[in-house]
C-alpha cells in the first residue's frame, strides 16, 4: 500500500510579478492559495489600498476573514445594509464573519496595507459582488 506524498513547504515573497486584480476593485499580491501553493483550508494576501481606493461592495460566501492592518488607515462600512461603519489603524486585527456584506475604502492620503486571511484555499472562489448595496455608501 503505497501512499500520497506529503505537500512540500513553499515560501513566496511580493513582488509586482505576482500581483492579480480581485473581482472586489483592488489589486492583491498572490499570496498562500490552491492556486500558488496547493493550499487546503486557507489563503493568506498582502493588500495595498491607494489613497481615495474603493472596494465594490462584496461577501464572501461561507468563508471567513481575518485582516491585520500594517500600515494606514481604511474605514469599512458592513452590514445587510452595509448600515455599520468601522475605523481600522495599523496594528488593528479585524475579523469578518462569512457571508457579511461590506465594503472598505481609503479615506486617507496615504496608501494603507493589510494582511488577509480567509478559511476559502481559493484567490477569489467565495467572492460575491453585490452591486445592489454600492449605492448605500457615499
């Protein structure tokens, strides 16, 4: 009985030749994925939000989010009606229930960057755009 071999170990470090453009409007470094790793269970994003840069209002559907802010500041607003509103700073931790509309956008004059990690192994598998909502946010 012969069986599967074990998954290596990988390491990837950023660059701009591993960047990929996300169905929610930005622009995400490929990071820890099925696709760039053979990743099960979780994939894990370095985000650069410019200053002014706005999400589509999006969900991920049955996956959940975890976000550590490195630099800057964004502000979220979340909800079924995207009716919450949140301030995230460098050196937040957010956490994102599944299936929680929202949308983040830059308010600031510098860009902000995060962290991302989500239970989906898939870049953009769980995505789901609700474009119904985009019109709640000024």
């Amino acid at each position: 009985m012969t069986s599967a071999p074990r998954p290596a170990c990988r390491k990837l470090r950023p660059s701009a030749d591993h960047v990929y453009d996300g169905k929610q409007g930005f622009s995400y470094f490929e990071g820890i994925a099925q696709e760039t790793t053979g990743a099960q269970a979780i994939c894990m994003h370095l985000l650069t939000i410019p200053p002014g840069g706005r999400a589509k209002a999006h969900k991920h559907a049955t996956h959940e989010t975890a976000i550590f802010m490195l630099d800057g500041v964004t502000t979220m607003y979340w909800g079924d009606a995207l009716e919450h509103r949140m301030e995230v700073e460098a050196g937040d931790l957010l956490y994102i229930p599944a299936d929680m509309p929202h949308l983040p956008f830059n308010p600031g004059s510098t860009p902000a960057r995060a962290v991302i990690a989500r239970t989906d192994p898939h870049e953009q598998e769980s995505v789901v755009l609700l474009p119904e909502l985009e019109h709640l946010v000024p």
